[in-house]
C-alpha cells in the first residue's frame, strides 16, 4: 500500500501539461472546454482517461505521463466513463 499512497501523493505534484505541449497539441487539448464546440459538453474530468480526485481543479491524465490536465479541459482522445 505504502508504494501505491507515494505514487498517488506523486502524480499530484506533476505540473501542468501546457496547451503549447507538442503531445497537448496534437491532441487539441485545452484548459477550458467551453471554448472548444469538439468538446459537445465533454470535459477531462468525465473522461476514462482522467485518474485526477473527484472535485478535483486538476489531475492525472493517462495520456500525459507525469503531467496534469485541469479538470474542466478536453481534448480529442475524449472517452466515455464505463
């Protein structure tokens, strides 16, 4: 448990990716999805991909390995919750 809490207490010290990120940009993310019509009211933190904590402002991605997304953003590798 010990090794699970530490990379948990990890990913929340990651920086933010920024939307000038070659990986960010080449899948159209954004820290606001309002601004984006793609987004069809989608958002990171309704997404399969998002590990960020409920009500969380930002969090996790497992498309930006050691970075954060904010919790309102989207970008187009957007995936439904199962």
């Amino acid at each position: 448990m010990g090794a699970l809490a530490s990379t948990s207490l990890r990913a929340e010290e990651d920086p933010l990716i920024a939307e000038n990120d070659p990986v960010a940009k080449a899948v159209k993310y954004v820290e606001d999805a309002t601004k984006v019509k793609e987004s069809e009211g989608n958002r990171c933190d309704t997404c399969s991909l998002y590990t960020g904590k409920d009500g969380a402002s930002q969090g996790g991605c497992q498309i930006f390995k050691g970075k954060q997304v904010k919790a309102a953003g989207w970008c187009a590798s957007w995936a439904p919750q199962m």
